[in-house]
C-alpha cells in the first residue's frame, strides 16, 4: 500500500471523491513554491501533482509553459524540486505527491539515481507523459520496484484496442485527460467524460481520475460525480502567475477541493 493506495482507500470509507491539484515546483520563486506546496493539504488536496520545469514541455498549455518557464529563471532544478519535497515531508508524512513532467531531466540524472533520490525525498508517484507503454523497461517498471507508483494517461483518442495496453503496469490511479490538446485549451464537459470513465473503470479496478479543463469549483464537482475525483492545474497556476499571494491561491484552491468534496 503506497500513500496513493491509503488515500483513496480513506476517500471511499468517507464516501468522497479525491481532489488533485497540480502545481510547478519553483514558480514564481522557490520560497512562494514552497509555501504554496506547504499549505496545499490544509486547503483539502488530496494529492499533490508536482510539475518538474522543463524546457521544452509539448503537453502544456500557455499557461503552464509559462510557470516553467518562471521557474527555470528562478534557477528551480530537479534537485530543488526533490528537496522541496523532502522539506514538505518534515511536516506531512501522509499527503501523496506525484512528480509529473518529461524524462529528459530523469534520463539525464540517471534512472537508478533518480529513484533512489525521489523515494528518499518522499515521493509516491511520477507520471512522465513522454513514455509510452513501449517503454516500461525504462522507467515505469523500476519505479513500480523502487516502490513508486507509475500513472498513466488515458485520453479521448484512447481506443478499446490501446487501452489495456495503457492499463499494463499502472497504478495508484489512472488520469484521465478529459480533452483532447494542451492543458487548460477547453473546458472539461461531465456529459462527455462519463462514458469514457465509465469505459475505463470497466477495464480496471484503480481509481480514474479526471484532469484537464477544470477552472472552477462546480466544474470540480460536476467532474467529480462522474469520476473518482478531479485534478486542477491551470487554473491554480494561473492565480500563482497573476502574482497573488500563497494566502489567495490557496484560497482559490479550498474553493476547488470544495467542490469536488460535495460530489
């Protein structure tokens, strides 16, 4: 049982679907990153998507592009970012946090040292959008032996032929991409994505969570009573990137986590 397995084991008692938010490690600055990250579980998230920065991110939308961007010119790395992690763990030993992001910055630490380094820091899980299921053999399997849990994304254009292949070797959750394009292009539609979670869930038994073109708290909960729970991303980051305070955003967030909870 990984942090992830718990915390959706600990939702289903209390009859609650999960909230996930998603913010970029390092943006504006390493210390408001931090306080953001800090402040996350008091403002109801369930499970923390950290986004490492990267340079050239081909699944994110303006608005993320832009928070890596940000971060990357405030010297964020990915060792910042496993040492932010381990400064959350000094005061949160039970919040999960997924790393998500690209396999450049992980191939080129070195895949046996980045898992190593990840599970010291305290991470639970990763989701690296660049890897397909063809190469398990390079990350995703050491991660599940390392005692990570592997996410996989299954979107729109997800057929019934390519999705047990996608389903191979996930676990803590599946994310479902509720549109088809970039991050935080469109907004998510419940009417849309409940047959297609309905369709995955009859393929597996892990929670499916939905992401992408949520932006506000009854969009949440709209997505999450057809769902396992709802991520929200670029609504989050676009609060960090109009430059408010880690009191507002964290505000903002609550009225999100809100929503999802009264699924």
């Amino acid at each position: 049982m990984t942090r992830i397995d718990t915390t959706f084991a600990a939702l289903r008692a209390e009859g609650k679907k999960a909230f996930v938010a998603y913010i970029m490690a390092g943006d504006p600055d390493h210390d408001t990153s931090l306080a953001i990250l800090k402040g996350l579980p008091a403002a109801g998230v369930d499970i923390i998507e950290l986004g490492i920065p990267f340079t050239d991110p081909m699944a994110d939308g303006p608005t993320i592009q832009l928070a890596g961007q940000r971060a990357l010119e405030a010297g964020q790395t990915l060792q910042k970012t496993l040492d932010m992690v381990a400064e959350f763990r000094k005061y949160d030993t039970t919040t999960p946090i997924v790393l998500m992001g690209y396999y450049n910055p992980i191939y080129n630490r070195g895949v046996d040292r980045f898992l190593d380094d990840a599970k010291a820091a305290g991470v639970d899980g990763l989701i690296v959008v660049d890897l397909p299921p063809e190469e398990d053999e390079e990350l995703c399997i050491p991660a599940q032996k390392a005692g990570l849990n592997f996410i996989r994304l299954a979107t729109p254009t997800t057929d019934d032929k390519r999705l047990p292949k996608v389903l191979t070797n996930t676990s803590g959750f599946v994310y479902y991409v509720s549109i088809t394009g970039i991050t935080g292009a469109a907004e998510a539609q419940a009417a849309d994505v409940a047959p297609e979670v309905a369709r995955i869930k009859a393929r597996t038994d892990l929670p499916v969570i939905v992401g992408f073109g949520i932006k506000t708290p009854e969009a949440a909960e709209e997505i999450a009573r057809v769902a396992d729970g709802a991520v929200v991303g670029s609504a989050i980051v676009a609060e960090i990137g109009q430059g408010k305070p880690p009191s507002e955003v964290l505000a903002f967030v609550k009225s999100l986590a809100d929503g999802a909870h009264c699924a």
